[in-house]
C-alpha cells in the first residue's frame, strides 16, 4: 500500500504545481527574462549604423542604441533603410523609426529597445539583448 499512497501523492503534487502555474500565467506573471549579450565590431559601423542578425544597432551624437529587427506585427525581419532612416518590414510594410517607434501600421507597438555601450578595448559595442 505504501506505493500507491506514494504515488496518489505524487500526483496530486504535480496537479497542484500545473494549477499554479497556470494561475500564475493567467494573471500575468512572466519569468524574468535573461540577457544576452553581443558584441558588434566598431570598424563594421557605416554612417553610425550597423545592421546585426539580432538588430540594428545607431550611434549618433555620443550616444548608442540599438533596437530589435523582428517586427512586432508578425514577427518578420525589418530591414534598415539608410536613404530614408527608418526601419520596414517586408512583409506587411509596417515603418519604425530609429528609435523603433511605430510610424505606419498595421504594426502597432514599438520594436523592442536594448541598450548599448562602446567599449574602447577591444574596441567593440557591446549589446545588451533581452531574451
């Protein structure tokens, strides 16, 4: 008998556990997310601009930023485009600005924003990246 008593308890703990999970889910709470962090050659940047796999990273009047390239509509990849300064998606032609602020739908939040620092030796950007 004590196995199956074991084993009912076993059960009923995990029952539980998925409960409050899913309680917890539902209300709101998410994990905290973990950095990652990339580091982009200084001699790669063009015009203050470096398109990376990840983002897209801008450094202009003694400041660096970078901001995310997946597009908050569906998920695509924008591509920065250097004649007129702004980000598109090419899937439903949603415009960001450099910043990653919405300028034209149907996307209708920012594309995410990381922070970025110059760091002199090795001489790199370094990005921090939330995953």
């Amino acid at each position: 008998m004590p196995y199956k008593s074991l084993s009912r308890r076993l059960l009923l703990a995990l029952g539980g556990i998925t409960l409050f999970a899913l309680v917890a889910r539902l209300a709101g709470f998410r994990p905290p997310r973990r950095k990652r962090f990339i580091e982009a050659p200084t001699r790669a940047m063009r015009n203050g601009v470096l398109v990376l796999a990840d983002c897209v990273l801008f450094e202009r009047d003694g400041s660096c930023w970078a901001v995310s390239r997946r597009c908050t509509h569906l998920g695509c990849v924008v591509n920065y485009h250097e004649i007129e300064d702004i980000l598109e998606c090419p899937c439903h032609q949603s415009r960001f600005a450099t910043d990653g602020q919405v300028l034209r739908g149907p996307a209708t939040r920012a594309l995410p924003r990381y922070q970025a620092r110059r760091q002199e030796e090795p001489p790199a950007y370094i990005i921090a990246v939330d995953d």
